[in-house]
C-alpha cells in the first residue's frame, strides 16, 4: 500500500515537472474546457426550448437520445483533448519537441 503512494507522488512530480518545462501543455485541458462550455451552451437551449421533447428527463424517448448525444459529443471532446495532451507528454519524454 505504502509503494503505491510513493509511486503515486513520483508520477505527480514527474508531471509538474514535466508540466513546467513546457507551459504550452496547459493550452489542452484550457481549449477542452472552453469547447466543452461551448457543448453545453448548445444543449442547455435546445433543452429548454424544444416544448418537452428533448430534455434533461429520461421519462421520454427523444430525453433518453438527447443525453446520449450530449454525453457522446462531451466525452469525445474530453478524450480528444487528454490524447493530445498524452501524445505531446509522451513526445516530449521521448526527447522530440
């Protein structure tokens, strides 16, 4: 148990120093959260101004494909931006720019 945490602070140094050396890291999870907030406003309206039909409720069929949707296209943004992020961390590890 104790080597797990050791090795868990390890890799959060490892990733602030890492983190750093290259501030231009921080722009991923900065845009993914701007594109993110900008999903939500898209939904938040249609939510509210589609008469009942597309809501935050599962009690209908098009709720149901409603949060599918949104939960699809939030998460593809999310994941999108971690990979670059993973891929830039890892290119970086490996000595390239």
């Amino acid at each position: 148990m104790i080597d797990r945490i050791i090795r868990s602070f390890q890799l959060v140094k490892a990733s602030w120093r890492i983190l750093m050396e290259d501030k231009k890291l921080l722009a991923f999870p900065i845009i993914s959260g701007i594109v993110t907030l900008l999903v939500i406003a898209t939904f938040i309206p249609i939510a509210f101004f589609s008469n009942g039909w597309f809501s935050f409720s599962t009690n209908t069929v098009g709720g149901i494909v409603f949060l599918f949707i949104f939960y699809l296209i939030s998460y593809f943004v999310v994941i999108f931006f971690n990979v670059g992020l993973i891929s830039c961390v890892h290119a970086k590890i490996m000595g390239r720019t």
